[in-house]
C-alpha cells in the first residue's frame, strides 16, 4: 500500500513598495489510512486602506473554520469523499462572498479578493478559483489549471488581443469576477488525478507578474531534480522578484507530492 506526503514551501511577502499586504495564505494538512490530504488557499485582496487585507482575511478564516468545524467530522469515516467536499466548499464560498459584500457595505467602500483554493486528496485534485491568481500544475512542463478573471484575459480567450498586446495592456489588472463583488458567485471550477511526480504552485499576481512561466519551471525542476526543499526554492524566486523592482504583495506556494510504500515511510 502506498503512503502520500507532501513538500511544501510558502512565502507571503508585502514586496518593495506597499505598507500593508493584502495577500493571505491558508496551508492545512491532514492524515488518513493512505496519507497525507491538503486545503490551500491564496486570496489577494483589495480595496481602500486596510479593506482588502480585512477581505482575504475573511477567506483565510473561512476556510481555516471550516477545516477545523466541518471537515474534522468527516476525516475516517464512510462519508469523507472528494463529491462531498466538493458540495461543502461551494455553499462555503457562497457565505464567504456575502461575508466579504456585507462588510464593504459596512464601511461604505469597495472591496474584493481573488481566491484560489486547491484540494488535494488520494491522488486527486480540486480547485476552486476566482479573480487571477494562479495554480499551475508542474512536471516536466507547466500548465495553468485556472482561469484569470480579467478583462484583458477574456480578450485573450476571444483573439481580440494577442498574448505581447496583453502583457502591458493598460487594463491587465481589471477583473471581470473576484470575491465580494456580486451576489451568487460562480467560480472556476476543475478536478483531475495527481500523477507521481506532480508538482502545485499557487500564486497571485504579484508573483506572476515578475517570472514568466519558463522562469517558473526551470526553477521548480531544478529543485526538484536537486531534491532541493521546495522552500529553498521559492525563497530564490521571491529574491529574483524583488530584485525587478516589484510593487506588488509577492505571494506563493508550492506543494510537491511524494508516494512511497507504507512499510518505508
């Protein structure tokens, strides 16, 4: 029987110029007969002075509660299963957009969040997204396994701008969906099967903005093919970032599933 366990690695940093990060994180790990499963969760917020730090807390919270409440009574038993967990988390994040409109109409200001959660469990994946931060899903090559909700990314997706026109695009931080904005939120949603090798990075666009995608894996496979600690890895990503002037909240995380056989772990 095999055993799973991750590698993990996560930096939250408030980058070169802003006096207060808005970005928050989430990393809850859990055990059952056959390993490790995990929640992670990247939330980037926004708004007026301290208000988007106060959204993606909300998140963070949120989920953390949920972890702890709900998800803790349904580790060992015959009902804990990815359909069920999925079930969970959509009513769970229909409460966290109405949480996070209730409060910006509580201070009378305009606030939001990106959210971008991954699941991981038995070798499965599940993710959750809205707003453009990123998952990708690394292994030999990369992929983006969300969305961005962004203007200038569903102009992309329509071929009324090519990939170089987007890039400095004047609207690229425009987003057409992000936590607290609309009643009913409908996020992306994907599930899929985890391969040996797998490697997850969660970010917000404060981390992406600074590394392209190839910058991105070649760092990620050098680690791994160093065996290097994935958190060694993002700190060397992070110092990269900050080294181009940044102006954003830098924020990622990395996870890196290992299987082994029970009897050796």
């Amino acid at each position: 029987m095999s055993y799973i366990s991750f590698n993990i690695g996560a930096i939250c940093d408030v980058g070169n110029v802003k006096e207060i990060n808005q970005d928050n994180l989430l990393i809850k790990i859990g055990e059952t007969h056959f390993g490790e499963f995990g929640l992670f969760v990247i939330a980037d917020g926004m708004g007026g002075l301290a208000a988007g730090e106060v959204a993606s807390s909300i998140i963070i919270s949120s989920f953390k509660k949920w972890w702890e409440k709900d998800l803790s009574l349904l580790v060992n038993t015959n009902n804990f299963s990815l359909d069920l967990i999925d079930n969970q988390l959509k009513e769970l994040i229909q409460i966290i957009n109405q949480t996070v409109i209730d409060y910006g109409v509580s201070i009378n200001e305009s606030v939001g969040s990106t959210l971008s959660m991954l699941f991981l469990y038995n070798n499965s994946y599940l993710i959750k997204h809205i707003g453009d931060s990123r998952i990708y899903i690394i292994n030999k090559k990369i992929s983006k396994l969300t969305e961005d909700h962004s203007w200038v990314d569903e102009q992309l997706r329509e071929g009324k701008l090519t990939y170089k026109e987007a890039l400095n695009h004047p609207k690229r931080n425009v987003l057409t969906k992000c936590i607290g904005t609309f009643s009913n939120i409908e996020p992306y949603e994907s599930k899929g099967s985890v391969m040996e090798n797998d490697t997850f990075l969660l970010c917000s666009d404060g981390f992406y903005n600074y590394l392209d995608e190839q910058e991105i894996l070649k760092y990620i496979l050098k680690c791994i093919k160093n065996k290097n600690d994935v958190q060694e890895c993002l700190s060397n990503m992070l110092k990269k970032i900050k080294s181009k002037k940044a102006h954003d909240n830098i924020s990622a995380i990395v996870i890196s599933q290992n299987t082994q056989n029970s009897h050796s772990k």
